[in-house]
C-alpha cells in the first residue's frame, strides 16, 4: 500500500465524503461525520480519496452492550487488489476494540465472490445465508 494512508473521517471532512458519493442525492455529510456511532473510514493516495469503509455502532438491550455492522466496503476500480479494502477493515477492527466492541457483522450477496473473499480474508466466518427484508418509508 505504498501512498496510501487511512484516516477516519470527523466533521469537517464532509467535502470528503461528497467528493467519494457514487449516488444521486445530496445524502447528509453534516450528520453524518457529527454521530458519534458512525465510523468513516477513507483511504488516501495522497491527497485523493481512494476507498472507503462505513460502518455503525449498533446499541444493543441484551448481550454485548454494542455490535458493529459494517455497511459498505468500496475501492476505486484503479486502486482494487491492492490491500486497501483489507486495511480499512483491520483499522475499522482496531477502532471497535478501542470501543469495546467485541463483535460486528456485514451483509453481501452469497455470489459476490470477491466481497466474500474479502470478508473471509479479514477473519470473518458464516454459517448461514439471512434473507434480508427491505421497507421503504417513502410516500406512495
């Protein structure tokens, strides 16, 4: 990863986090660097914005007091089979165990072979495929 540094991302860094939005929509850069839950973790070559690891710190009522779900992992095209996406989630590991939390998850499709590969190279295990249910909350 010669070049490369990994920063987690704090309010101020919402140019940031706009300028690595692969969607339409303005999101909320404000809100989301200023929640204290969130961890936004951004790959620099340079001073360019290469990949990213968002995941959130999930308050739980029972068991462990916390969980980490790990929302989306994402490497430019002209970055991938680098390392990067490894990184970003060994640091993210690093981060959660500061906080104490002791265990996370992530959600991908059972043939995204490189996700998959991804995940279980940066220790993680399945033993089930979950079905995932999704609800919209807009207007009809």
């Amino acid at each position: 990863m010669d070049g490369i540094s990994v920063r987690l991302l704090e309010p101020g860094d919402e140019r940031v986090v706009r300028e690595l939005a692969t969607h339409d929509g303005p999101g909320d850069p404000e809100a989301l660097l200023a929640d204290p839950r969130t961890f936004l973790l951004v790959a620099f070559d340079g001073e360019r914005p290469v990949g990213l690891v968002l995941a959130y710190e999930l308050p739980r009522r029972h068991g462990d007091r916390a969980r980490l779900f790990v929302y989306e992992v994402d490497v430019a095209e002209s970055h991938q089979r680098r390392g990067i996406a490894f990184a970003l989630l060994g640091r993210l590991a690093d981060l959660a165990r500061e906080r104490g939390i002791r265990a996370g998850f992530v959600l991908t499709d059972p043939g995204n072979g490189p996700a998959n590969a991804l995940y279980r190279s940066a220790g993680g295990a399945t033993e089930s495929v979950t079905v995932q249910w999704e609800f919209r909350y807009e207007d009809e």
